[in-house]
C-alpha cells in the first residue's frame, strides 16, 4: 500500500499535548507529530537516526546540548544515541523520519510497505 491515509489512523500520545502517527515500512518511519503550544518531548536518546522538518509553527528544539529555535521549512538531523529534546513555542506540526523503525512507535501503528 503506497499511500497511507493519516486521518484513518488512531494517533499515539506521545506526552501530554503531543500527538503522534508513525506509518512505517521494514527500515524506515515516517513521524507526523502535532505538538500543543507548551508541550514538551523529555530529554531522550535512542538508537535510531533522526532527521525532520518543521512543517509549521515554532519550537525550542535542544540536540546534543546546542539549542535553536525552528520555524516552518527548517530542517534538523539527529544522530544516532545524542540526547535531544523539544519544546513547542506555539501549535506546531513536525515531520520526523527513523531509521531503523522505532519498535517503540511501530507497536501502535501500521506497516504500509
């Protein structure tokens, strides 16, 4: 199935405010992730590669120690095993892709390839 069809799809919580669906295939994840104004991803680290955009809104994100805030079209990589962690400034969208699969997310969600 080459298309996946979000609004079919029951969202992860992932923290309070935050909302997550994470379709993925064998080896890599797609994370579509909406963020309430305020909400906070904890300081984490995991195994898996990290890289996203900012599809709209704003956040505070911290990675490896540096922090930065990103708006729309502003594109972030997050290396295997670096702490990170992320606050929304307002209600946001973030894409985030994984690799390899998060067994975490991929529990709750649906392989589509």
């Amino acid at each position: 199935m080459p298309f996946v069809d979000r609004a079919a799809m029951t969202p992860l919580q992932l923290a309070p405010g935050i909302r997550l669906w994470a379709p993925h295939g064998q080896n890599l994840m797609l994370s579509y992730v909406e963020l309430d104004a305020g909400a906070v991803v904890p300081l984490h680290h995991h195994p898996h590669e990290q890289g996203g955009m900012v599809m709209s809104g704003r956040v505070r994100f911290t990675i490896g120690g540096e922090t930065k805030e990103c708006g729309p079209g502003d594109l972030y990589l997050i290396p295997s095993d670096v702490p990170h962690t992320v606050t929304a400034l307002e209600p946001c969208v973030v894409l985030d892709v994984f690799t390899p699969i998060r067994e975490d997310y991929a529990s709750h969600t649906n392989r589509y390839v």
